[in-house]
C-alpha cells in the first residue's frame, strides 16, 4: 500500500491563502481512535525503531548524569574519549535521514486522521503490509520523541476534547534550584498547544505564545499538562493550556495558531538538505 506522508499528504482545501479575513473551515478533528499520535502508542515497534530509542535513551542518561557528575579529572578524560569514538563512529555512517510525517504536532492537522484510517483498516483486518515505521512521525521531535536524546521526553495523548500530556524533567532542563527552566517550560506549552490546535483539523503553526508562571516547576516529579481548543476563526486557531504538579497550577498558557501554506512547507522540506549539510 503506497500512501502520501509529510507535505504531500495535506490538502490545499483546508488552507486559505487569501489573508487572515479567509473563512476556512476547520476539517473535523482526529477523534482519539483516529489520531495517529494516539496510534502510535499502540502499534508494534520496528527493531530498528527499538534500537534507536534505546540509543536515544542512554543517551538521555548520560546528559542527565554528565551536568550533576563529581567524577575526577581523570574519569572525565576517559569518559570523553570514549564519547568522541563513539561520535567518530557515527560521524561516519551515512546520514540524511529523511523527514516523513511531522515532527511537529502541531504540523499535522487533518492529516492526523486522514492518513491513519486507510492504514488502520488494513491492520484491522488482519493484513500485515503496513510498516509501523511509517507511523512513528514524532519519534524524532526534541520534545515528544523517544528516538530523540534531548527529548525530556513529553507523554502526550487525546483525550475526547482534550489533550494531556505528562513529563518528568531531569537535572539537564534546571532553571531556578530544583525546578525546570522557564524557558523548557515555555517550549513545553508550544508542544503541548501545538498538539492541540491539530484537533481543529488544520496544520498550524505558533504566531503568538503567552506564558504566566504561578508557581515554580519541580525537576524529577510527574508534571501534568492540560490542553483545549478555544476557537478557530478563519486562518486562526486559539487554544489554551494548564501546568500541575499534582493539584498544584504552575503555570497557564495561551497560542495563537495561524495555519500555513503548503506551498511554503514544501519550500522548507526541499530547503533542509541544504541546511543540515545531508
């Protein structure tokens, strides 16, 4: 089965180029059995896909371990000898992976559900000529992907009208003592937000962010995000979201989506070789 992933997946009939007094319509919304964020916990993992999330998580260990360590000059040494024939070794293996799907949820808008349920009904049926692989569009974001070392990594799932995420951050994101960076906990909102404004149906992305801060964000403690969509007027999607650590508010956020056009994704796809020098 040969289906259209990243750019070419989307449809031009949900984005008006025409200026922010467009009336697009919002296409309907990935229900959480049609998401394919919310698939991609439940389909089988690759041996490939294993392997580079259990690459990207010791990696994850050793950037949490390497900025709190107390080992001696010595130790140090060795370690980044080791580390830079490790780096030697990948450095020479061919690079360039390419970028299918979306790294961003907030990218992928209606084709969140579109591509999903052709798909699904061939596994649902028992046929096995699908790869999962295909399906694993976030594993590589730097938020939400488990194929990512700098990853914290976010937990996110739908939840009827509702986006929920969890995250426990580790020494690495630390701000304030014993709480995460203001700044990681404002990139957290655009993920979290982002992922939301995809159940509008359109592929947005971030024009306007608000954070207020009511409370300092404990490191190593379960963190619970809340996400809505507030409205969608035209080319504008509005959502809003909370921070708990337990009952606790830490802070309250605000984005204004704007969706793009797809003419200008396809630029920027054809743009990255270019940029990261594969």
């Amino acid at each position: 089965m040969s289906e259209p992933t990243g750019p070419q997946a989307f449809g031009d009939e949900s984005v008006d180029n025409s200026g922010e007094t467009g009336q697009t319509e919002a296409a309907d919304g990935p229900t959480l059995e049609e998401s394919r964020l919310a698939r991609l916990h439940q389909l089988a993992e690759t041996p490939r896909r294993t392997e580079l999330r259990r690459l990207a998580a010791a990696n994850r260990i050793l950037i949490d371990r390497l900025v709190n360590t107390t080992a001696s000059v010595e130790q140090l040494a060795d370690m980044a000898d080791r580390l830079e024939e490790i780096s030697q070794m990948i450095s020479d293996l061919p690079s360039g992976g390419g970028y299918e799907g979306f790294r961003e949820a907030a990218n992928a808008g209606n084709a969140l559900k579109g591509q999903q349920s052709a798909a699904q009904t061939l596994l649902d049926s028992g046929l096995t000529d699908v790869d999962p692989e295909r399906y694993a569009f976030f594993d590589h974001s730097p938020f939400i992907g488990l194929a990512n070392p700098i990853s914290p990594p976010i937990d996110v799932r739908y939840s009827e009208d509702t986006v929920v995420a969890h995250c426990v951050f580790g020494a690495a994101y630390e701000g304030p003592p014993g709480c995460v960076h203001g700044g990681y906990v404002a990139a957290m909102f655009d993920e979290l937000l982002g992922a939301t404004q995809s159940l509008s149906g359109m592929q947005g992305m971030t024009a306007r962010l608000i954070v207020n801060y009511r409370s300092p964000t404990p490191l190593a403690t379960e963190l619970r995000m809340e996400g809505r969509l507030v409205s969608v007027e035209g080319r504008k999607i509005t959502t809003e979201a909370q921070l708990y650590v337990g009952d606790r508010l830490c802070a309250e956020g605000e984005a204004l989506f704007v969706s793009f056009d797809v003419g200008r994704f396809r630029e920027l796809l054809a743009e990255r070789p270019d940029r990261l020098g594969s």
